[in-house]
C-alpha cells in the first residue's frame, strides 16, 4: 500500500517470474517459466523460455528432421500463469510471438492479478472497482462529519483526545434490473505507532452485474462513461487511477478478493482524498444531487452510444485527445453542434423535406405547361434542389438559442468575427461569420489569428458543454455551471 492511500494495489509495477501455462499444438497445457512486466498505462509484455511449442515441419518423409521458420505467432484470448509471489495472472488477448524454438514474447492487451484462480474458460466481469481523478470532488460528499480537537495549549501530560466521526451518509448507491453502482470511501489508519497518528480516505466506484459481462463490455459500457462523466463535471482530463475486476465464480466478492488490471490508459496511482486537491476542481455537479445518479447517467451514456449520437462521436470521442490547436478544436465543436441540431432536428427536417418535394413537384408541373424550351425546362429542374434550403448559420443560432447562456452577444464582440464581418461582401451576424470561418480553415482558404480563435473556440466549447450536459439529462442550473465555468 501506498503510504497513507487506503486503496491497495495487488501488485506494484515490475519485472516478476512467472510460469506459464501455454497451450501446445495439440492442446495440452505446458508450463514453462519466463517473466512479466507490468508498467503504468502500459501494455503488458512477458518472455516465455524453454521448449515453448512452435509449428514443424518434416524436412523429408521417412526422414527423422525437422523445420521451421521463425518467428511465428498465435493468437490467445487468454493466457494464464502463476508468480512465483502466489499471485495469478491472466493475459487478455495475448499474442505469442515465437521467436525461436527456446523463447517467445507476449504483448497482451490487458493483465488481471489477483489471488484467486480462476478456472473458467473466459474470464467474465462480475464487479468493476474503479477509482478516478477528481471522483471525490464529483461525488459530493465527505468521508469526515466532524473532528475533535483538544486545546491546542493544553500540556501533554494531561493527555491530549484527537478523534473524527465518519459521515454515514457519504456511502452512495443506486440499483436498476441488471447492475448496482455504489460509491464509497476505502478508510485506513495509522496503529502500533507512538509517534504518528492519521485515518486516510480513497474513493472507490463499485459496479456489480447480476450476470457477468466481458472485459470489453465492462470497459466501453461502464468504466469509459464514468471517466467521462467526471471531465464532463470538472472540465478536465480524468485519469483512470484504479481498476480492478471481480471474475465470475470468484468466491470472495469483496474488493480484496478482486483482480487488478493493468494496461493502457490506466495509471495504477490510487490516491487519498485531500480537502485542497477537493476544493481546486470546479465541478458542474455531483453525483450526490438529485437527478444526477450515477447509474442513470451511465444508462443515459449508454443509450447514446448506441444510438451513435454525434455529440458522443465528436466532442465526447475526443474529451482526452492532446490539447488540440485552436483551429482544431474550433472545426470539432462546429462538426458537434452541426450533428446535435441536425440529430434533434430529424423529424422536423423529414417534414419539411416532404412539404419541397410536393411543391417542387407541382412546380416543375406547372412549367411544363410553358412555352419554355425542353432545354430551358431541363436547366431550370437541374437547378433546383431536390432538398429544403439548410445552412450552417441557421444550426448555430439554434444550438446557441438553446444554451443556458446567451453566449450570442459575447461571440459577436470577439475580435475574430468583427473582423470577417468587416470584410467587403463580409457576413451580417456573429453565426454567418462562424460560417465563413469554417469554411476557409476546413478548405484551406485562409487562417487565422490562433489567440482569436481560442477566444471564440472557449465560448463554442462552453455552449457544446452545456448542450452535452442536457442530452445526458442534467439539471438546468449544471448546464449552466459549466457553460460559464461557475464552481
């Protein structure tokens, strides 16, 4: 355990022997020894030595020699082995590259270490226990109701009492038909210790299935949502510092009879709460206000992805990118709010689609019977579309209209849109400007100041933000919070 961090890890980032059991070609098990390195938001890797099983070939019939080309691979969607520590380890969709006849290299997706050993044929999630940054600030509540502390004056050989009493009510769940999410603070303390005293708190999210799902479920349907949610609160990157699955047929389905993972984006630092590192996020809202459950938002967050919702797709796909140049990010929140006005605007544009064919139709009917030329009549129905009139000005003045915030004002006073509204033939208002904008920086036109980009670029993500919060289902007053930055 980290010092003074509750939340323990099975097994620290390291080199560790193994013994692995690898499938040979005919199926059998074998068990050869080798290695695994385990590394912070990294990938797996382990060697495997000894007579590891490879493809051979006869060289002749009759003839008792063999062949073989090196290196080979073969594929596994698991790959077990024991430390020599008595850990378990499970190796997801592992690939085994032979290199010789004596050696071979796993890189795997994922590593699972726990205590128990697991027999089942796939390893299927049963438990998630997810820990991310700013998971504190976002669930609010604290794990401490109150201190006591004795008169800082008084002498110690009157026998000074410190003591805290835990908040009951800083245990949060909620339950649907098929999953039970939970929130709660892991506590340790200091003991057999004369000189130091401390009780330390870490956050844990807890999700428990009635019937197990498999890791890649787990991971897109419940762990990316959740970390997703917490930028989406706080407006900033937050990282995976904690994850460890229950398998099914586990016995021990407390969180120290869980597997620990490691791989990619995850960074395996559990950490204690501390009231300044709390009070520096800037949270929109929290999982402790009504209508802002946990579970709900995770269901919600579900349903978008299945529906392929362009908010997801753009701005969500895009939440932990490197922080992008301004004109980047400013054709990603015009590609974001183009898709929600159009994704929203579905049947209304259906109708109005339908109400243009029909007159188009009687139009080009009623020209028929003009003395027009069959060449005139055919330029004209060429020119003509087959679509009602869109705009991009016409879905950003939507889009914008239904902010909290009228950032409206604000985005025609940027310097960027008075100057292409100066411009000779330039645009009349802040959306036509927006427009043009886009156009040149997407085309290759032109650019453009990066500093006056970003200014309208905080103003875009602001009204994208608060737009996002809605769709998910949150409250008005937290759309608002994070359109304008409030605390």
């Amino acid at each position: 355990m980290t010092d003074g961090v509750p939340l323990s890890m099975a097994l620290e980032p390291g080199l560790y022997r193994v013994e692995w059991s690898i499938p040979g070609m005919d199926g059998r098990l074998q068990i050869l020894s080798g290695d695994l390195t385990l590394e912070a938001d990294t990938q797996p890797i382990a060697e495997v030595y000894g007579d590891v099983p490879c493809l051979w070939e006869s060289v002749e019939e009759g003839i008792d020699e063999r062949k073989a080309s090196f290196p080979q691979f073969v594929e596994h969607r698991d790959l077990r082995g024991r430390l020599l520590n008595g850990l378990n380890v499970i190796l997801l969709d592992a690939r085994l590259q032979i290199v010789d006849p004596e050696r071979a290299v796993i890189n795997a997706r994922a590593a699972l270490i726990g205590r128990q050993e697991h027999q089942d044929d796939e390893p299927l999630i049963s438990r998630l226990e997810m820990q991310f940054e700013h998971l504190d600030a976002v669930s609010g509540v604290t794990p401490i109701k109150s201190v006591t502390l004795p008169n800082v004056s008084a002498q110690l050989n009157k026998g000074l009492s410190f003591g805290a009493e835990t908040n009951p009510g800083s245990n949060l769940e909620w339950t649907d038909h098929t999953a039970k999410v939970e929130f709660r603070y892991v506590t340790s303390s200091t003991s057999a210790d004369g000189y130091f005293f401390r009780v330390a708190f870490s956050p844990l999210i807890v999700v428990s299935f009635k019937q197990a799902i498999s890791f890649d479920s787990a991971l897109s349907g419940w762990l990316e949502p959740m970390r997703r949610l917490i930028s989406l609160a706080t407006r900033k990157q937050a990282a995976t510092t904690y994850l460890a699955v229950g398998l099914e047929g586990d016995e021990n389905r407390s969180i120290w009879g869980s597997h620990q993972v490691y791989g990619s984006a995850l960074t395996q630092a559990p950490f204690a709460s501390r009231d300044s590192v709390v009070r520096k996020a800037r949270q929109s809202f929290t999982f402790s206000e009504d209508g802002h459950g946990v579970l709900a938002l995770i269901r919600r967050w579900q349903e978008l992805q299945a529906e392929h919702h362009p908010l997801l797709e753009t701005y969500g796909s895009m939440m932990f990118a490197p922080i992008q140049h301004p004109r980047s990010t400013y054709l990603l929140l015009i590609q974001a709010i183009e898709g929600l006005h159009g994704y929203e605007d579905q049947d209304a544009y259906a109708e109005r689609l339908h109400k243009h064919k029909e007159t188009l139709k009687c139009v080009l009917s009623a020209l028929k019977e003009t003395p027009l030329s069959k060449d005139h009549f055919k330029f004209i129905k060429n020119c003509i579309s087959n679509r009602p009139p869109e705009n991009l000005d016409k879905r950003l003045k939507a889009v914008a209209a239904g902010a909290p915030i009228d950032f409206a004002p604000k985005l025609a006073r940027t310097a960027l849109v008075q100057s292409v509204i100066d411009q000779p033939d330039g645009p009349t208002d802040w959306a036509g400007a927006l427009r043009v904008i886009r156009n040149d920086l997407a085309h290759g036109n032109r650019g453009f100041d990066p500093r006056e980009l970003l200014d309208v670029v905080r103003l875009l993500d602001g009204i994208v933000r608060a737009q996002f919060l809605r769709v998910l289902g949150c409250a008005p007053e937290a759309q608002k919070k994070t359109q304008s930055g409030e605390r």
